[in-house]
C-alpha cells in the first residue's frame, strides 16, 4: 500500500505590535542604502502599508519558552522603513504589523534571509512595459509614475514606447523570438501595420540586425536634418499633421518625418510665399525651387546693388560701436581669465555692428525691370535668395545702325555739322549731288587690307610689351565671365564653362561655395558698365589682377571624363596642371562618403578600398556583412585616411587612348580600358539584389 504523501502545513500570519519586533542580527542583508529604505517608507505610505509581509520568528528564553519578542530575519529593508515612518510621527510605534510567524524553525533565519533575497525572479522586462502602460492608461502622467518608481521620466518614456509596439511583435518578444534590442527598434514608429510589415521582411532574412530594422522603417522618411526638414520646422510639420518617427534609446538627430509628400508641399509653398516677397521688390520674374543644378545662372549677366547709404547719426553709432568693441575685445584679450559677462557683451556689440555691415542693397530699378532673382534653399536648411540675373533676351536693344555710324565716325554726332554724312575715317562727307566734290568712303577690300596690316603691327608690338598683353586677355575674360559680352574685345579668346548641372550635390561642395563667393564679391567691385572695364583693369594692382585672371581663366577648365567625350589629351592637360600646382583631391576636402563614392558601387569595390587604405584585416573583417551596414562600416573606417578612388589620383589619370608602350606602332585595340573608364558596370554576385545600391548615375 502506497504512502499518503505528507501535506504541507504553512506557517500563518499574525499582526503583531512593532514595538516587539526587532531586527535579527542573521539577517544577510548587512549593507543598508540609506536612501532607498527612506524610498522604500514613502511608497508604504502611498499605499497605507506593506505589500508583502514581514518574516518573523519568536524570540525565547532559556526554557525554550516564548518572551512575546520577535526577531526579523527576512524583511529588514520592510522593518527599517517601518520605523523611518514612526520617527517621523506618522504610524504609531504599536501598530499591529503583519508578520508570517515561524515556528517551526526547520530552517535557520539565515537561510530563510538568503532564501527571500536570492529566490527571487526580476519581473520580465515586457510585464514592466505593460504594467507602466496600465498605471498610465489609469491615469497617472510619466512624472508621477518616474517619481513613484524612482527611474527618471526618459525612461518612463521608453517603457511607454516599447509598450506601444504591435501586440503580435511582443507576444514574439515574450516567447524569447525577439531580442529586447529589436523590438526597441521597431519602437521608433507607432504603426503596428508597419511594424508587422518590415518583421515579414525581417524575419525571412539573415539580417535582423536593429540597424537593418530601423532602415527598413524609415526608408521612406526624411530625416529630420535634411535641409527640407530644417527650412519648415518639426513644429510647423507636425501642426499640419505630420508625424516625425523618433528614437527614444540612441540619439537620431531630431528624427524623421514620417509624410515626405506633406513635408515637400510644406516646403513648396512656403518657398512660393517666400519667392512673393521677393517678386514684390520689383523683378522681372523669381523662380523658386527646392534646389537648382550647379551652373543654373550660366549664360546670364549679373547686375548688383549697393548698399544703402548710412546718415551722419548712423555713421556715428557704427564708428562708436566699432570703437567700443575693440576697446573691450583689447581688453578681455590680456585677461588670463574666462569672463561670461565679457563674452555676452562683445556678442551684442557685434551683433549691433553687423547691423550697419548687412544692410540690405539697394539696385537700379531700371536693372530690376529687366533682371530676376532664384530662390532657394541652402544646404543646411537656410533660405537662400539670387538677385540681379538678367537672361540674354532681356538685356536693353542696341540700335545697331546708329553703333554702326558712331563706330565708323569715332565722334559723337553733335561734332558734325547738319547735312553732311560721316565717312572714312570720320571725314564729313557731303549730301551734294556733285560726285567730283563728294569723298566717297573707301572701299570695303581696302578697309581690309589696311586694317590686316593694322592688326599684324599692333600684334607685333603688344608682344613687345606683356603687361598690357596680360591685362587685354583679363578685358577678354571678364567680358565672358562677367559681362556676357565677346563683341567689346578684339583678343578673340573664348572660355567655354561647363556647368554640369546634373551631378547632384555639386552646388553645395566646399570648392562650389568658394568659387561662387569669390565670383560674387569680384562682380561687386568690378564696373557696371563694359566701357569702364578697361581702365579699372588698368588701375588694379598687380596681385588683385592676378587674383581675378585666375578667377577667369578657371571658369573654362574643364577635367569631366563623360561617357561620350572621354578627351584623353585635355585630362592629361588637367593632371598637368594638378602636378604642377601640387593639387590632391583628398587634401581639397573628398571624403569617400556613402553618397559620393560607396552606396554607388559594388561590395567588390568597397572592400578594395578598405583593404588599400586600412590593410588586409579590416576587409577581412568587413566580407561577410551586407551592403548597408558596409557602407557604414566602411565610411567610417576610411575617414581621414586620404583614400581616393583612382579617377581621383592624380597618379591614375591616363591617357586611355594611346598605346602603353611608346614604340609600337600599332595601337592594341583590344586592350582594356581602366576599371573605372569601362563601359560595362563591374558586377559583384556577392550583393544581395535587394540591398543592392545604384552603382552610377
């Protein structure tokens, strides 16, 4: 006959005074945190008494008896907040305790201290999430629920976030198939169907990566640092009822904006209101745009303002603020210390003295009848305004038979006298009848030849003196390059400027910025009209003459290798010139970013260049990830190392025309050309086709 199995008989509860409680002196815990016991006394007064019992055991005699004294192993933390509340006056020192009483003794209250300690299970990081997301739902805001539980309110926050992630994704991070990790990542939006969506993706894939997630997600966002996002603002974005994706566990930049559409009408007619402003300044026309292509301005003549003219008072004030400031700037330079007071002050000073300096420009309203302006947005999200571009059609007529008569007459008509016609040489002719009297102009074939001979003998003695050779080449160019203008200039030099409108993000370039600024401050100090160009030129010093035929002579270079006109002489002529000036793309400011160099071609290239610029192990390293994430990888480790593709070393540039070796003869039409010059994009069968990035455009 089996034995009965023996039942369990719990040890009971009982309200005991706490005045006849006292510590055991066996009870573990030995390292006492002041203030999370003190923590620990609030919260049993918010909810007016102990959630969890006290674990007692009856003091004795030497009889064995019982004295009506009882020690607390397990519950010390509980049995100390106790008392912080009676010393504070707010429970009496007899009030009844619940205490699980042990008598039975068949473990040591050392042990049973351990046990209540150690035994434990922390509560499931998804219980935590929803059992803050119920307090909320109850009611409670995020700082009550940060201070009740003693976590700051970010992350209150988090717990909310994560919580609100589709109920199927945390039912699969519950069964241990998510990583706490991913579902943070799927944390960044709130759209459950999305969410579901990218794991259906994920989740077929070898790659579920956080990183990959989050891509996935926020494929079709904006991120909140893109310069559409800058120029509207989250608020204004958010007020038409975009939603921006955010991050809440690692820092994202402001985030993302979730409705491109919304944000690219938002940018649209807050760029039209801007362009009316400027339209009702008076120009011809204003062209707004999210971007222009590099080179948008070719072909048109500029016109500038100048700025308005400062009264007495106002001159006064700026030479007063000007003398402050560099009183004070002085001043603060010989102190040895930080002064933020110092620092204040000179920052108005300044402030109120670019006032004067950033006045607005004033220009010719005839020139504004007929001229333009584009409006923009720069690269870091700022509202930028072109003004004064006038197109070819809009420029004044020229009566060309009246330039016709005062260029053969060389004197104004006022010096002829009434009924007599301007000749040869601009010899007054007369309108008599009487052939024998009259001076015919010269003939046509002899204006020819004597001019011929002109143009030969002046030649010949402007090569005898360079210095005005040099400045008549500057009058050519800065006809070109300024004025628009080839007719004014008898040095017949052409420069043809390349404005490669179609790569994207040129206009923004570090050497784009510079180019155009240093343009617009020669077109603000050069004359306004073509006819003062020759004697300002004349009056310019020589290394500001030198400085502008640089200018010039530059808007002609061009070192483009285009798939129809590889131009293997002009390149050599570029790299020429690169080695004579000592020119490296690298120190010019390239880096090998995603978005000029690595997203656009394959994983073969990346990991050639990674292994040339940082050895053999890091691309070792980086074989086996996918494209994304080597791209990333791979921008990182190639900043600062200098690392250009070949088409950018100046070593690489070569003639892709002409045979290697100069002694043959005939040219081998078969051999390849450069990697980088072929025809036939390189193809790498270890990309994966879906994250497979556009290798050229």
């Amino acid at each position: 006959m089996a034995k009965a199995t023996p039942k369990i008989s719990l040890n009971q509860s009982e309200n005991i005074p706490y005045d006849r409680l006292v510590l055991s002196q066996k009870n573990v815990r030995r390292i006492k945190d002041g203030v999370t016991i003190e923590d620990l006394a609030e919260d049993i007064a918010l909810r007016g008494g102990l959630i969890q019992s006290l674990n007692v055991r009856p003091l004795r005699d030497e009889n064995g008896e019982e004295t009506g004294q009882y020690e607390v192993p397990a519950g010390g933390r509980r049995f100390l907040a106790l008392g912080i509340l009676i010393k504070q006056k707010r429970m009496a020192k007899d009030q009844p305790t619940p205490c699980i009483v042990n008598r039975k003794e068949t473990t040591s209250a050392d042990d049973d201290s351990l046990a209540e300690n150690m035994a434990r299970e922390t509560l499931h990081p998804l219980d935590e999430f929803r059992a803050f997301k119920v307090l909320f739902d109850q009611g409670l805001g995020e700082e009550e629920i940060a201070a009740r539980y003693k976590v700051a309110p970010a992350t209150v926050k988090q717990r909310l976030r994560l919580a609100d992630v589709s109920p199927k994704l945390l039912d699969l991070y519950g069964k241990g198939e998510l990583k706490l990790e991913q579902v943070k990542a799927f944390s960044i939006t709130s759209d459950h169907a999305r969410q579901e969506d990218v794991w259906a993706t994920v989740s077929r894939s070898t790659v579920q990566e956080p990183y990959y997630i989050k891509r996935l997600l926020t494929e079709t966002a904006v991120r909140a640092d893109d310069r559409r996002a800058v120029y509207i603002g989250a608020a204004a974005y958010e007020a038409a009822g975009g939603i921006i994706l955010r991050d809440l566990f690692q820092q994202d930049g402001g985030g993302w904006f979730q409705d491109p559409a919304l944000l690219e009408k938002l940018v649209l007619d807050k760029l039209e209101a801007d362009a009316e402003a400027v339209r009702a300044e008076g120009w011809k026309w204003v062209v707004s745009a999210i971007d222009f292509g590099y080179g948008h301005t070719s072909g048109m003549r500029r016109v500038y303002g100048e700025p308005a003219e400062l009264s007495e008072e106002e001159l006064a004030r700026q030479d007063a603020l000007q003398e402050e400031y560099e009183k004070l700037d002085a001043e603060y330079a010989e102190s040895p210390d930080y002064d933020e007071e110092t620092e204040k002050k000179l920052a108005t000073l300044g402030d109120a003295i670019d006032v004067f300096n950033d006045r607005p420009d004033i220009y010719d309203p005839d020139e504004v009848a007929r001229a333009g302006a584009f409006v923009t947005l720069d690269a870091n999200g700022e509202l930028r305004i072109e003004r004064g571009f006038v197109r070819s059609e809009d420029e004044a007529p020229v009566d060309e038979d009246v330039a016709d008569v005062e260029a053969a007459a060389g004197h104004a008509d006022g010096d002829r006298n009434v009924g007599e016609r301007p000749g040869a040489n601009g010899a007054a002719v007369s309108s008599g009848d009487d052939e024998e009297d009259t001076i015919r102009p010269l003939p046509d074939r002899l204006i020819l030849d004597l001019t011929a001979h002109r143009t030969l003998a002046l030649r010949n003695a402007l090569a005898q003196d360079p210095d005005t050779a040099y400045v008549a080449v500057l009058h050519a160019l800065v006809l070109q390059v300024f004025f628009h203008n080839t007719s004014d200039t008898c040095i017949g030099l052409t420069v043809k400027n390349a404005s490669f409108g179609q790569v994207e993000g040129l206009g923004q370039s570090i050497w784009a910025k510079e180019i155009d600024q240093r343009h617009e401050n020669w077109g603000k100090d050069l004359p306004k009209s073509p006819d003062d160009l020759w004697p300002f030129l004349l009056a310019l010093d020589p290394a500001s003459r030198q400085a502008l035929f640089g200018h010039c002579a530059v808007q002609g270079l061009n070192a483009v290798i285009e798939p129809w006109a590889k131009r293997p002489g002009a390149i050599a002529h570029a790299d020429e010139i690169a080695r004579t000036i000592g020119f490296d793309m690298a120190e010019a400011g390239w880096q090998p970013t995603p978005e000029s160099y690595l997203a656009r071609v394959t994983k073969r290239r990346i990991l050639e260049a990674v292994r040339e610029a940082c050895g053999e192990e890091q691309a070792y390293l980086m074989e086996d990830q996918p494209k994304a994430k080597m791209v990333t990888e791979a921008a990182r480790v190639l900043n600062g190392t200098g690392w250009l593709p070949e088409v950018l070393r100046l070593d690489d540039l070569v003639d892709v025309d002409a045979p290697q070796d100069a002694d043959a003869d005939i040219i081998d039409e078969s051999a390849e050309l450069p990697a980088y010059l072929s025809d036939g994009a390189e193809q790498d069968d270890s990309a994966d086709p879906a994250e497979t990035m556009q290798a050229a455009e």
